[in-house]
C-alpha cells in the first residue's frame, strides 16, 4: 500500500512540475504592452519559443502589396501576460502587419489595462490623433495608423499598423 501511496505522489508531482512548465512569451511580447511595440515572430525567434510550437502554417504571398504573407504558429502549454496562449498569427505586408494573439479563455480581457498608448513625440503631436481609446482597444492615427483590437468573440489582442 505504501509504494501504491509513494508511485502516486510522484506521478502527481511529475504532473504538476510539468504544468507548471509552460512556454511564456510574455518577455518576447513585452513590447505590444507600450504603444504595440513592433515584435516579428518570424524573425529570429528564440529556440525556447520555437519549442513551444506544434504546427507552422504560411499562407499568401509577400510578393503582392493586398495579400500580404500570413504565418500562423500553433502552440502548446503557452502563456502570454499570464494567459493561455493559443496560437500566434503575424501577418507582414507591404508597409502594414499585425500580430495577432489567440487565447484559450476570455479571461485575456482583463490585461487591457496593461496595454498603453504609445509615446507621442512633441514634434509628431499636431500630426498624431487618438481617434479611440476604450476597453476594446485603441486607434490613432497619424501619417499611418496604430491599432490595438480585444476582440472577445475570437478571444484575440491584436496589434496592428500600416502606412
């Protein structure tokens, strides 16, 4: 009975030690908190990262200004800004991207507050608008455009920007 006792308890703590492994990239991420802080997950992306992905999928064209090249990473045991992270999707156009993050739950609605307006220079202030600011996201605008999406039905943050 004892040993029955003792397989289990380290089964259970085999278990726990490896939920509490999971991926974060919330240091990879961090700089979507300041102004969607331009990250390109497609671009020397750290190995730890890249060992949290099950799946890539590339679709589109980088070659045409409309279709724009998506790459989408499913991932698993992933966290972001202490959520569970789903899926990564950067999407790189001609002088426009977003990155978009999907979430297991819509408990991700509780980092809005985490994610500032960016900084607006002095000199770019008559040029720059913040045409929205709530708790679905924000939009301004300036010589281009700067977008932060909460979508809760897709239970996503995007970050997106163009010219």
């Amino acid at each position: 009975m004892k040993k029955v006792v003792i397989a289990l308890g380290v089964l259970l703590l085999g278990h726990t030690a490896s939920a509490s492994t999971a991926t974060d990239w919330t240091p990879y991420l961090k700089p979507m908190l300041s102004g969607c802080g331009y990250v390109n997950p497609t671009k020397e992306l750290p190995a730890r990262y890249k060992a949290s992905i099950t799946s890539k999928n590339i679709k589109g064209d980088s070659g045409f200004e409309d279709d724009g090249l998506y790459t989408t990473y499913t991932l698993k045991n992933s966290i972001a800004f202490g959520q569970p992270l789903v899926k990564v999707e950067y999407l790189q156009g001609h002088e426009w991207y977003h990155l978009k993050l999907y979430f297991k739950d819509a408990k991700f609605k509780t980092l809005r507050s985490q994610f500032k307006l960016p900084k607006i220079d002095v000199d770019e202030a008559e040029y720059t608008k913040v045409v929205k600011n709530d708790k679905e996201g924000y939009e301004i605008r300036t010589e281009g455009y700067l977008n932060l999406m909460f979508d809760q039905k897709q239970k996503t943050i995007t970050c997106e920007a163009g010219h």
